[in-house]
C-alpha cells in the first residue's frame, strides 16, 4: 500500500507539472525561473518517492528480492542510480528552490 501511494503521488504531480509545461510552451512563452525551480524541485522529490516505493518493497521481499533473477533487484538499482544524479538529488534541488522562494541569489552554475 505504501509503495503504490508513493507512486501514485509521483505520478500524479508529474502529470500535472507536465501539463503546465505543455500549456506553457503550446502558448508560446517561456517557463519562469520560479516554474522552472519548482518542477526541478518536485522531479526530485518524485523520485524521493520512487525510491522510498522500491526500498518499502525490497525490505518487504527479504533477501530474495536480491536474487538476479527477479526484477526487484533492478528496480532497486535502477532507482538509486537514478537518485544518485545531481540534476534528481533532493537535497540540491530542495535547497536552490528554497534560496529563490526566500530572495536568496541562486548559486553560479545553476542549471535552468
């Protein structure tokens, strides 16, 4: 149950940040650096959720869920892997849009 509301949550916010962005672009404008802040920041989160999913399911599987031949395992690297970029990293993504939302100049280098 707990796997399947983390995905579900994530999912649906993708959903909802992605349509914005759609609607955005269709109408010609470009995305706000605060637009663009906040979905760095909820991709990030989304994927704080998937691996918190993964993670519930393989403590749920016990030592099996490591064996190669079953998905989970894979699943589970796949995740942290994925966890592990910097553009995905909760903690960097969570604190350049808390500096903006607070008027904190955001960090030379930032990718927007």
């Amino acid at each position: 149950g707990e796997a399947s509301a983390c995905i579900e949550l994530a999912e649906t916010q993708f959903r909802a940040d992605l349509a914005e962005f759609v609607e955005l672009v269709e109408g010609g404008a470009a995305p706000s650096v605060d637009a663009k802040l906040r979905w760095k920041r909820n991709i990030a989160f989304e994927v704080q959720l998937a691996t918190r999913a993964v993670d519930t399911l393989m403590a749920a599987s016990g030592a099996g869920g490591l064996y190669t031949t079953l998905p989970l395992q894979r699943l589970f690297r796949d995740v942290r892997a994925s966890a592990a970029r910097i553009a995905l990293t909760w903690d960097v993504q969570a604190a350049a849009y808390g500096q903006h939302a607070l008027g904190v100049p955001l960090q030379a280098g930032m990718l927007l």
